[in-house]
C-alpha cells in the first residue's frame, strides 16, 4: 500500500474515533501506546542499518 494512502487512513480512522466519542481505552492508540517499536515502511532497499540508524538519531 503507498506510505501516504495509508497515512490518510489512520487519519480518517482517528476522525473518525473523535467524532463518535470513542473513549481512549478503547481506541487503537492505547493497544499501542507502551510500544517500544515504531513500524516504518516504504524505506528504500538501498539503505543501510547505519543509515537509518542516523534518520532515527535526528
């Protein structure tokens, strides 16, 4: 799926909880929100571990 579709769903996902008034326990955020990880997609083949490791350092 395009990095940006996807961007746009979670948006439409999130006005969508605020517009119905979904408490915080029940919306996806708190699944989530004691993550230590971070999903990152569509990052190019051609990058290294030290190159993202410099993104992620910024």
């Amino acid at each position: 799926m395009n990095p940006l579709t996807l961007v746009k769903r979670i948006q439409k996902i999130n006005s969508k909880e605020a517009e119905l008034g979904i408490s915080e326990q029940a919306s996806w955020h708190s699944k989530y929100k004691d993550s230590a990880y971070v999903f990152v997609g569509g990052v190019p083949f051609d990058l290294t571990e030290g190159d993202l490791l410099a993104v992620f350092a910024q």
